[in-house]
C-alpha cells in the first residue's frame, strides 16, 4: 500500500511537471517574437484635429465652492457630438464633480490646470463599475467612460481626487486613515458587495452608494476601445487611481502618480487585452501596477482574462508591490512583459508579485522579467503566494495555477528573501519557475523562502549576498 502511494504521488508529479510545459514559449522565444506581437497590437488612439476651450462655452465664477462639472461634461458632449478633438482645461484650478469622457475626446490638461474633485458625495451619481473585483452600482469614479472609443485623458496638468484623511479615506475603516466608530465607511459595504458576489446576487439589485462608505476610483474607463492616459499628474485618489476595466487597446504613458492613502493603487488593468504602460513614475499606498480579471463567482462568471500587458521604463517608489498579479485574478492572466525598470524604497514591499488563493481560481502564466534595477525592498524580489487573504469568508476549493514565470538580470541590494513562495500544501499548483543571472544582495534572512507543493524552481547563476 506504501508503495502504491508512493507511485501515484510520483505520477501526479509527473502530470504537474509536464502540463507546466505545455506551449510553454521560451524566455527567448516570448522576447524575439511574442512581445513584438503584442506591442504591434497596441496603437494609441489618434483625434479630429479640432480644440474645445472650455472657456469658450462658459467663464470662470467667483464664487466659492463653485462646481463646473456641467461646464466640463456639456463641451466633452458637444466636441463628441461634432466628430470630436480635444477638449482643453487651460491653466488654473477648476473645482468639479464627475467627468463623463465620450467617444472621440481628448480632454487635455494644459501645463498649471488642475481639476480638483469635490468630496461632495450627493454630486456622485451610481454607475456600473467594479470594486475590488466584485460588479456593482456605486459613486462615479471622477473620471469615466462607459462603452466609448478613441478616448484620452493627457496634457501636463493634474487630476487631483482631493482625498485625504477627513474625508475619502477615512471610509477605508482605519483609524490611521482617519476612522472613529459611526464613520460610515466600506466596514458596511464591502462585507455586503462580498456576500452579494458569493450569492450571484444580480448586478442590478448590487446598489451602493450613501450609507455604504465604498470609495470611487479616479479614473475608470469601462468596456472602452482606444485610451490613452498621458503626461498628466493624478493625485490624492479616494481609491485605485488608474482602473481600465475590460477595455481593449489601452495606453499609459509619461504619468506621474502620487497616492499615499488606503488602497491607492497605482494602474490597475481588469480583464483588459493589450495594454502598455511605460515612462510611468509611482508612489503609491497599496500596488504600483496590480493586474486584475474579477474576484471569486464574479470573476468565474465573466472567465475575460486580462492579457498582454507591456511594462517598461518605470520607476516605482513606495508601494505593496510593484508589479503585481493579483489578487482579484479569477478570470487568470497570460502574457505579461516588465523591463528597464527601477524601483527602490525601504516601503516598497516587494518587486514582482502574484497574489492569490483558492476562492479565486483561474491560471496565472508566461510572466516574463528582465533588466529591473531595485535599490531596496521591505520583503522579497519575487513573491508568488497561493494562500493570500487566508481569512477571506467565500467558496473555497478553486484552487489557482501560477506558472511559466521567469525573471532574467533582475538585481536588488537589500531585502529580506531573493524568492518567496508561498504555495498549497495539497496540490503542485506552482510550477516552472526561473530565476537567472541575478544578484540580490543585502539579503537580511540569508536566502529563499519556499513552503508549500512546488516543481521546477530553478535558480541559475544567481547569488544572495556574494555566493552562488
């Protein structure tokens, strides 16, 4: 009987090694022909070469508090009803509530304009959007866009969400944040939105809103063609600062990002094919870039992967991660490329990340890495961890796959573990993992960390503190 076991615990590992190969490409392979196929895939989009200032259509007021949202929204109407262009925000603070981006419009920040967002929650209408992965009615995100094409948001000036402590991001629930009991904050919607998702509640009955405390994200172009982001600055977000959620051909170039409050992820594609984002500066309180595709049932449900993302040319100051799979991932990932990447900070967490657990589901795979400089990390380089959230109350026993994952002349001088595992203790779900010509240095626990059911690891020519 011994034996028996023995052989069929050899023949599942024999499985898990060779489906982790299966059309597998190369790291060479994936460079020399899969990447320049993706990013033949991603075209900016290009607009009518006709300018809307919006003072033009209206003027500026002196009085204070004054909104102008409708000033905004009715020249983004007219500029899209006319063939479109861009609209253009001149130089100044322009205090406002939503923004509806339309098919064909470029609203373009000049150098000195700052669109400042009111924190005035009766000004938010609900719209269809996502949060954390689960589909819901919640506050406008300040900058939308909902089934539109060939849609930019660019120029030299600023978005700034107006979040801080006595207002959005004390509805995270955290006393650092501001909290005190009473607040009305996501402790009410976000237990709500997670027990509505795990009972395939319909989305239409999904209502939050006021009385919820479920923040809005910055900017959020759903099931959009065609965006560009480029050049601005985005600031103080209430939640996620950048979120593309199943959009397609999307483009994020040259922007800065600073976002020290709860959840302030930087860009977070969702379930979106071909996206570029490069030349990017993040300094954010949660993931710099943090790749999505649903959470649990919902991201079972709709099964749209994101997939083909490009990250280059980056620098990532603070952050939990990054460069981060996860952890709302059910529909899976495929195909992501990250080079010429700096990062460094002692509150950077970790470098490359993949997060996620057995409520989840879907496959993670062909996650390709090379040339990131890192200065220092709090953690690990490379962190995959199969049993994030333990605690999370959902349907347990979809069981995630991450692999294919390779990390070529990617070096760091100080963090506490090279590579960080994390996988299950049943099942061989991580496999064909390579780690290459890499030099991690600084390394505070002497070396790896790996617990759990994993095959085909390998280490090549690398070295933690000076040795092989």
């Amino acid at each position: 009987m011994k034996k028996a076991s023995i052989f069929i615990t050899a023949l599942l590992f024999n499985i898990c090694v060779a489906s982790g190969h299966e059309n597998a490409p190369t790291p060479a392979e994936a460079w020399a022909e899969l990447y320049p196929s993706v990013e033949s895939q991603i075209k900016a989009p290009t607009f009518r070469d006709k300018d809307y200032n919006i003072l033009d259509y209206g003027k500026r007021s002196d009085t204070k508090g004054y909104l102008y949202t409708e000033l905004i929204n009715n020249v983004i109407k007219k500029c899209s009803e006319e063939g479109g262009g861009r609209v253009i925000v001149p130089a100044g603070e322009w205090l406002t509530g939503p923004v509806t981006l339309l098919s064909g419009v470029n609203l373009h920040l000049e150098e000195g304009a700052t669109l400042l967002f009111t924190d005035d929650v009766k000004e938010y209408p609900l719209v269809l959007t996502r949060w954390e992965g689960m589909d819901c009615y919640n506050y406008q995100p300040m900058i939308y866009a909902c089934e539109q094409e060939n849609i930019g948001l660019t120029g030299k000036g600023t978005v700034d969400g107006g979040a801080h402590n006595d207002n959005w991001w004390k509805m995270c629930g955290k006393p650092h944040y501001g909290y005190v009991d009473g607040i009305i904050s996501q402790k009410i919607g976000r237990p709500l939105l997670q027990e509505w998702n795990e009972n395939a509640t319909p989305v239409e009955q999904r209502v939050l809103g006021d009385g919820y405390g479920m923040r809005p994200q910055l900017v959020n172009p759903v099931k959009c063609k065609n965006v560009l982001i480029e050049g601005v600055t985005l600031l103080r977000s209430p939640f996620w600062v950048i979120h593309p959620l199943l959009c397609e051909n999307v483009t994020v170039k040259g922007v800065h990002i600073e976002n020290d409050g709860p959840n302030g992820d930087g860009c977070d594609p969702e379930s979106c094919k071909n996206v570029l984002i490069e030349d990017c500066y993040f300094d954010t309180g949660d993931d710099c870039i943090a790749i999505k595709s649903g959470r649990n049932r919902d991201g079972r449900t709709w099964n749209i992967p994101s997939e083909n993302i490009i990250v280059r040319n980056c620098r990532m100051k603070n952050g939990h991660g990054g460069v981060v799979v996860g952890s709302e991932i059910s529909g899976g990932y495929r195909n992501l490329f990250v080079e010429n990447c700096v990062m460094d900070s002692p509150d950077l967490d970790r470098v490359v990340r993949i997060k996620t657990n057995s409520c989840r589901g879907g496959v993670i795979e062909n996650i390709f890495v090379r040339n990131v400089e890192v200065g220092q990390c709090a953690e690990s380089v490379l962190k995959i961890n199969l049993v994030y959230e333990p605690k999370e109350v959902c349907q347990r026993g979809f069981n995630p796959t991450v692999r294919n994952v390779y990390l070529d002349n990617v070096n760091c001088k100080k963090s506490k573990y090279g590579v960080m595992i994390e996988a299950l203790d049943d099942e061989c779900n991580v496999y064909n993992i390579e780690v290459k010509d890499c030099d991690f240095d600084g390394v505070t626990s002497g070396g790896n960390s790996i617990t759990g059911k994993t095959d085909d690891i390998r280490l090549l020519n690398v070295s933690i503190n000076g040795k092989k």
